[in-house]
C-alpha cells in the first residue's frame, strides 16, 4: 500500500469522466483511500467501479449538467477532471473540432469554476487531465492536441487564479495508457510497435499508474506544488 488506508477519510471527491479507463481507477483509488466518491461520466453502466461510488450522469459541455453534477456536494475537497473524447482522422472538420474542444476544454473550465468555491471552504484541490499531446502535435488529432495543450495553459492559470483561495490546481499528462481510447492503436502491430519501442519503461501504461500520481498530487506532501504537469508516460517525452 503506497498510501495509508484512511488517507482521505471524511473528504468528498468529484471525478468527471469516471465511469471507465482512467477516470474510473482514479474514482475506485480515492475510494479505497477513504474519501466520499462521485464518478460522473455518460454511461449509466459503471461495471468498472467499485462498490460505494455514487455514480452520477452528466456532459461536462453543458452548464446545466454541469451544476446538477455538482448539487448536494456542498463540502468538496478534491476535483479530478477526466472526461474527454478524441475523434481521429474527423478532427479536422471544424464541427468535429468545435465539439471535441467544449468536452476536453471548456469542460475542463466549467467543472473546475462551478467547483472553486467549494473547494475554497475546504482547502481544497484539482488535478486536471493533460496528455503528452500537451507538448507536442497530432496530425489526426488536431482538437485533441488543442485541447490538452489548452489544459495543461487552464491548470498554470487556475493554479495561480485559485492560489489566494487555498485551492491548488495541477494536471497529469498521460502516456500512453492501456484505455478504450487506445484500444484501436493497441490492437495495431505496425501502431503499438513504435510506440513501445520509444517506451523507455518497455510497456503500455495502465489506468491504476495514472491514478496514483493523481492520488500523489491530491496528498498533503503535494501541499506546496500547485500549477503542476506531470507526465506518467513511462519515459515517452524523455526519449
């Protein structure tokens, strides 16, 4: 156990986009830690969760989900924003741009707003989903790697925006992560290949690594890094 069983007890944790891959590891970790767990996400089935995670629906691209997401959550702690989407080879359409930005993006900045001052009244902390596409492009994925470099841009500027209310805002950047977005590429020899062989660490990422480092920056030895983008990509942006 990397972490002391009752880390979070008596917290209250939101995480968007948590009903599979990513977002749901992290949901079922800050659970196993002790805190109170809202998994939101669009599909109702949630057979990736553990038992005890209340399960809300919701799109985070709209204002009026957004608040229901929120509604009865009057003592948040912590906000992990996983929802996303990504559109390959149909990004360069500008409709489909348009749609993948107001989930990655602005929805991103709408749960995090609509959250502030309830995290403010609990010291509270957001981690942000950003993704090694924040640093470098994608020719099929042209929104998606506008987005995410607009992540990681949002979580510098709520970091300093939310400072003088004791809320620290970070973000992870994923690599590479064994996950149903990834899937076709997994399923792909001439894909995977070269992608495990830029790996330094040799493998896919799993959900669980990504969830620890969220976990890592939701800890009070976290307490002083705010503004924070922190790659989990077994060395990928190192090589």
């Amino acid at each position: 156990m990397t972490f002391q069983a009752d880390l979070f007890a008596g917290k209250t944790a939101l995480v968007t986009g948590a009903t599979q891959g990513i977002g749901a590891a992290v949901a079922n970790r800050l659970a196993a830690l002790g805190a109170r767990t809202v998994a939101a996400g669009l599909r109702p089935e949630a057979d990736q969760l553990d038992p005890g995670i209340e399960v809300r629906i919701g799109d985070v691209s709209r204002a009026e989900d957004v608040d229901r997401l929120l509604r009865g959550l009057d003592e948040l702690d912590i906000v992990v924003n996983c929802a996303g989407v990504i559109r390959r080879g149909a990004e360069h359409d500008p409709a489909v741009f348009e749609q993948v930005v107001a989930v990655n993006l602005t929805g991103t900045m709408r749960v995090c707003s609509a959250a502030r001052e309830r995290l403010a009244r609990r010291g509270g902390c957001i981690v942000n989903t950003a993704s090694m596409l924040s640093f470098f492009g994608g020719s099929l994925v042209p929104a998606y790697a506008a987005s995410k470099g607009g992540v990681a841009q949002l979580t510098k500027s709520l970091a300093l925006a939310y400072a003088a209310d004791g809320v620290r805002v970070n973000a992870v950047a994923p690599g590479w992560i064994a996950t149903p977005l990834t899937q076709a590429l997994q399923d792909d020899p001439q894909r995977a290949g070269p992608i495990l062989q830029r790996t330094p660490l040799g493998r896919w990422g799993r959900p669980e690594d990504v969830a620890e480092g969220v976990v890592f920056l939701c800890t009070p030895a976290a307490a002083f890094m705010t503004g924070v983008i922190l790659p989990i990509d077994g060395g990928y942006l190192a090589a």
